[in-house]
C-alpha cells in the first residue's frame, strides 16, 4: 500500500467528510427537539447560555428540572454551542450538520496524528485505522443526528489532550493544565469523558513512561475530573441514582435480576456483532426490540465468555505491556458507564454509545489487515479485505445516512428494524397521525389514519401501559370518527395512573364535542368522577341536562357548580338565566343576566334575554331599556315594544 505520507492528513479529512457530506440536506431528527428546536435555553441565544450551564441538561425541553434516567444529565458544552448557532444563524439545520461533519473529520485527522505520531506505529497502519474509523456506519447516529454533537465535541477534546500530552511531551505544567483543560471540557460535553483520566495515564503506562511523568499526569486530570463532578454534583443537587420506574427510561424494571445481567450480556454480544458486521442499524433499542434474555439460553453464557476472555489478555497484558492489551482497556474504559452494569442508562443500548469504543475495534482490525498486506504471501487477501471493509463500510455509512433526514423517514423506516419495540412502534403511529391530521384528502387522511392506528396498536401490545401509546391512540380512534365508546377508554387508561394528565385531559374533553347528548353525558359523569373540579365538565353537563335533555333542575345544579368554580364566566351566567328563565325563577335570572351585560355590554343576546326576564317581574320600564339596547346593538333583531 503506497501513500504519500504528507497527504495522508488531507485524504483522510477529505474522505471523513465526504462520507458524511449528504448529511448536509437532513433537517432535524429524533433528539434534535430536546437540544434545540424545543429547548428554550437553546432559543435564546447567547442569553441562555448561563441557564445552559447551570440546570439539568433537559431542563430547556421540559422546563423544570426533570431527571428522567439515573443520575440526571449534565452536558452544557453542546448545548452552548446550539444556542451559540441559534443567536447567529436561527434554525439552520445545514449549519449544525456541517458542524458535526467537521467535527467528525477533524476526530479523524487527530487519530491518525497521534498513532503515526506516537512511534509505536508506522503511518500505514496509523493511516488504516483512521481509515477504518472514518468509514465505520456504526458513526452514523453520532454524525448524521445533530444531537450527536456531545459525543463528538467529547471524543475531540479527549484526542486534543492526548496529543498535548503524548505527542506535545512538554511536561511543563502549562502544556499539563492545557490537557487537564481540554478533559474538563470533553466532561462538560459527556460525562463519560471522565474515564479518561484513567486511560490516559493507563496508555503511558503501555508506552513505557517513567511512573513519575505517569502519576504527574494522573494528579492533573484527577483533579480536573473532580474540579468537574463538583460541579455536576452542585447543579444536579447531588447524586440521583434512584432508577426511573417507567419502562422507556428503564428497561429492566420488570426483570428479575438474572434476567437483567444476562440481557445486559446479550446487548454486549450485539455491540460486537454490530462492530463486525453493522447492519441493520436502528435508532431504536428499546423494549423489547433487544429480547430479554436468561442464563438458560446461549447467548449471554457466549457474551460473557468473550468478556472473561478480553479481560484475560487485558490483565495479562499489564505485566508484559504489550501494546494490545491497552486497546482492550480503552474500549472497556471508554464503553462501561454506558453499559448498563452498573445503573440504567434509560435503554438496553445504542450505537452512538460505540462512538469512542470502536476506534479499539478499528485499531485490531487495521492490525489484521496491515499484517496480510506486509506479508507477500497474503498480500491480495490484505487488499481485497481492506477492499471489502472500505466498500461495504462506505456504502452502508452513505445509504444510512439519508434514513436520518427527518423524524418521519427514520420513525417510519426503523420501525420495520425494531418490529418489537415499544417506542418505535408508538412515534411511527405518531408520526403518520401528524401526517394525516396535515393532509387535505379525506382519503388520504383515512388511509394514513388507519396506519397510525395499526403500529399503535403494537405499541400498546408490547406494552399495555404506555401513556404516550394511549393518547395517540384515543386521537387515532377520533380522526377515524369512532364514537365515543371507542376514543374516551385510551384516555381513562391514562387517567388510572395518572389523574392529572394535562394532555390526556385536554384531548379528552376535546373530543367530547361529538357523538349523541346521552353518550357525551356518560362520559362527562365519568370525567367528573375522577375530577370534579374541572369547570368544563361542570359546565358542559349542566350544558347537556339543559338544551339537550331538558332536565332542568340537574341542568341549574351543574350549573351552579361550574358557576362556584368560575363565578364570572360568561357561558355558564348565560346558560343559568336561561334555564331560571324557563323554570320561572325570573328574579335569579335577571341578576345572573345583570352581570353578564356587566361584563359584556356588547351582547344583544343577553341584553334580549333581561328585557324578557324583567318583563315577566313587571318590570316593563327596564324591560323596554333592555329590548332596545338588545335592538341597538342588532338591528337585524325585530324591535320589541311592550304594551
């Protein structure tokens, strides 16, 4: 393999970016809601960046402090660089793609500087490995989904401190603060960043450093990592490792806990699987796309032998130093806090996790295929090796690169891939109600409403108790135009679990406008059942025992209640005159009138209706005031004159 060692930088840029280039034209996908185009922070610009740095990293979407996984969020630095983005450019997505594509290529460029640098390597093999990370499709969710851009901010300044301390060598303690700086950042962007400290000094270990230059270094990131969880841990207030009791954000929870460890195993032997052979790729590793699995099946018994047997030669390793073994501790390192082994990372796994681990992957790859290309017997099997990983690898990268251009095309394409999950199967139903609540053809409509209906049916499937599942669910059922009988349960379900529902509710009572007055009423009743506080459902009861069913004594009952709970509405002071008006309790209706024509002077229906309540008082003089402003105000109403 001949190369021009002087252009290697520029070809393995150039080759990094170009992979990624068609990213350029995505618009925002999956998480980008949570980090930008819903995050209020974000959209305040360079204003947000103090509350950025000072709250939970999800406090922008939710807003309030919402710790939705096992010790909360604590990622400023991308978000910063959103909001930084927002103030000068808006939502551009063209520009946070190019960003990513930049960061990603600039990654590649540091990794083969610092292997051919480092005088271990020679620059082909630098140059292979760089290659083979460059073109790795298990990158694409990292690159190709804006929000990625933590773990790519993460893994720069990590290669940043790395090649001041390893390929600078100044030991002086300004090129030691510059490292231990750039660390402290790439903590701010991830938190996993902090294994590093670690594995930095652990790699000059492998390297031959004398111990004093190694723990030199290890007291200056020590400190740095500290400097940095104090923070975390005064913004986050302290340490939250109380794990979620929704199954979205822990899927273990309803695991025993040999079904748990042998699960977290079978995800392990995935990783790898998808190191070696990436395809299909997938957003979606949540329940139960990944199966739960037991020690009575193979897989998690084959997934912890490859375990033990990587931890054999890593531990071997220490002694003689062989330069393997650290590239066993890297990928260890660099991949156990987002494992699962020690608490719930939200979700049974997920490829941008191997963003930083799989350079180990690269570098015993790259080692493989260097060796059959140096060796003149195996020298075609080393280049149609290379040939088959840079081909397939590229192709696949490429291709998958277009699936995130939006959230419809990755929803509705990944669902096909993670048939059994949860989550996937409820955002494709999502995303096919927005389209059809959207589309102008009625048949159109139906047809994409019968879609949505059919993956959220499967979501619900697999998991019986999804709020979100159930909502899109009950909006389904109504834009299908089912009765009642068929929307309003997905709503109770909610309600079991969660009485408060703000959307639930407000979906709930907004469907309640159809279908037949005695079924709205069966349904209003049972609403009240679970609040009997909520004006509109007071009001439209005593709304449909009036005009609908006549029976005006419940009518003035639920009325009156409504009228407790909002003693000046307009609807319900107009509402009860009427039914006074009609059971002859002419006086209760002229003072409930009186207020509405306070409020309102403008309304000749109220002003009408006061006219005839005082006329049946005998009071024609200011009955004949009140018909006359009610004709003032509409003279398309016939002029009344009292005799």
């Amino acid at each position: 393999m001949q190369i021009i060692k002087k252009h290697a930088p520029l070809w393995l840029f150039a080759i990094a970016f170009l992979v990624y280039a068609n990213t350029l034209q995505n618009e925002y996908a999956l998480d980008d809601a949570i980090v930008i185009t819903q995050n209020s922070f974000v959209k305040k610009g360079l204003s947000g960046i103090d509350d950025i740095f000072t709250t939970e990293s999800f406090t922008g979407f939710f807003g309030f402090d919402k710790q939705l996984v096992a010790g909360g969020r604590y990622r400023p630095l991308s978000l910063a660089t959103f909001a930084v983005e927002y103030e000068f450019f808006g939502k551009q997505p063209f520009i946070s793609h190019l960003i990513n594509v930049i960061l990603f290529a600039l990654i590649v460029l540091l990794i083969y500087q610092i292997l051919s640098r480092l005088g271990v390597l020679p620059y082909q093999l630098a140059f292979l490995i760089a290659l083979l990370y460059a073109l790795h499709p298990i990158h694409t969710e990292a690159v190709a989904n804006i929000k990625g851009r933590d773990e790519l901010l993460a893994f720069l300044l990590i290669l940043g401190a790395v090649y001041r301390l390893l390929i600078v060598k100044s030991r002086k303690i300004i090129n030691l603060l510059g490292a231990g700086a750039l660390l402290f950042l790439a903590m701010l962007s991830k938190e996993h960043a902090i294994a590093f400290v670690a594995l930095i000094p652990l790699g000059m270990y492998y390297l031959r450093y004398k111990s004093s230059e190694i723990f030199q270094v290890f007291g200056v990131l020590l400190l740095f990592g500290m400097v940095f969880f104090s923070i975390r841990f005064y913004v986050l207030d302290g340490v939250q490792i109380t794990e979620s009791s929704s199954l979205m954000n822990n899927p273990f929870i309803n695991m025993s806990g040999t079904e748990r460890y042998a699960t977290i195993l079978l995800t392990w032997l995935w990783y790898l699987q998808l190191l070696i052979f990436p395809h299909p790729l997938t957003y979606d590793y949540y329940p139960y796309h990944v199966p739960v699995a037991n020690f009575t099946e193979n897989l998690p018994w084959l997934g912890l032998v490859v375990v033990l047997v990587l931890l054999f030669f890593a531990i071997r390793s220490l002694i003689n130093r062989r330069f393997y073994g650290f590239w066993i501790w890297f990928f260890i390192g660099s991949f156990l806090l987002m494992s699962n082994l020690f608490i719930s990372i939200g979700t049974f796994m997920n490829e941008r996790f191997l963003f930083i681990p799989s350079l180990s992957f690269c570098v015993f790859i790259g080692f493989g295929i260097h060796y059959l290309l140096i060796n003149q017997k195996l020298k075609q099997y080393g280049f149609g090796l290379l040939a088959v990983f840079m081909l397939g690898y590229s192709v696949k990268t490429i291709s998958r690169n277009t699936i995130w251009k939006n959230d419809f095309t990755l929803f509705t394409h990944d669902v096909k891939i993670s048939q059994n999950s949860a989550k996937g199967n409820c955002v494709a139903g999502g995303q096919y109600y927005e389209k059809a609540v959207a589309a102008n053809n009625e048949q159109e409509k139906q047809m994409l409403l019968q879609k949505a209906r059919g993956y959220l049916k499967k979501s619900l499937s697999i998991h019986p108790t999804y709020n979100d599942a159930h909502l899109l669910y009950g909006n389904t059922q109504f834009g299908l135009k089912q009765p009642l009988d068929s929307v309003m349960p997905s709503y109770f379900n909610i309600f079991t679990r969660a009485p408060r529902h703000s959307a639930a509710w407000k979906n709930a009572l907004a469907v309640m406008h159809s279908g037949n007055p005695e079924n709205r009423l069966k349904w209003y009743k049972k609403l009240h059942s679970i609040d009997s506080n909520r004006f509109e459902i007071t009001y439209n009861l005593g709304k449909i025992y009036g005009r609908h069913l006549q029976n005006y004594p419940k009518a003035e009952q639920k009325l009156l209640e409504s009228i407790r709970l909002r003693p000046n509405n307009i609807k319900a002071l107009k509402d009860i005159a009427v039914v006074y008006g009609l059971t002859g309790q002419y006086q209760e209706s002229v003072e409930a009138l009186q207020k509405v024509v306070k409020s309102d002077p403008n309304d000749a229906q109220a002003w009408f209706n006061l006219g005839l309540s005082l006329n049946a008082l005998g009071q024609k003089t200011e009955a004949q005031k009140a018909l006359d402003k009610a004709h003032q105000l509409d003279p398309s109403r016939k002029r009344i004159v009292l005799k």
